[in-house]
C-alpha cells in the first residue's frame, strides 16, 4: 500500500520566495525593517530640532547622557547599514 506524504513547508515549497528570487525582489529583512524605523524616528528628531528646536531624544534621557549618546549612535549605525544597503541593491540591479 502506497502512502502519500503530507506537504512540508521547507524553503524549496515555496513559490511566493521562488518568485520573489526570479523577479530579482528581495525580501525586507528584520534588520532592515529595524533600520527603516530607526532612520524615521532620527529623521522626526532633527525635523523636531529644525522646526521647534527640540530634541525630543535629548528631552527624553537628558542632553549629553550616556543613554542619549546610544540612541545617537544606533541611529547612525542603521544610516550606515542603509548605505550599505542601498549600494548591494544598486550593484544587484543596474540601470
């Protein structure tokens, strides 16, 4: 007697991935999606210091603080991971 093996979800199954990999579309990342929402919240930050000379991180944690700096930083970690992004998409579709 012939048994019939139920589908599993490996990689190989699925066709939405497949596709994606054919058209040359490349699926978001967590990280990338991490430092989409950094790169906004530093961009509402210095619109805030531009507009209303408030810094809403500064206000947060206090100016100069440890914890202040951190959040700095990480939003230029994630402005240099986009840079590195953006040139591995630049060089994967030319135009």
């Amino acid at each position: 007697m012939a048994t019939m093996n139920a589908p599993t979800m490996e990689r190989r199954h699925l066709p939405e991935r497949r596709a994606a990999v054919r058209e040359g579309a490349t699926a978001m990342s967590g990280i990338d999606y991490a430092a989409m929402a950094l790169l906004i919240i530093g961009g509402l930050n210095w619109a805030m210091v531009g507009l209303f000379d408030v810094d809403v991180v500064a206000t947060l944690f206090g100016p100069g603080s440890p914890a202040s700096r951190v959040v700095y930083v990480v939003v230029g970690l994630a402005a240099l991971y986009s840079i590195y992004t953006a040139i591995k998409m630049s060089r994967h579709h030319p135009h």
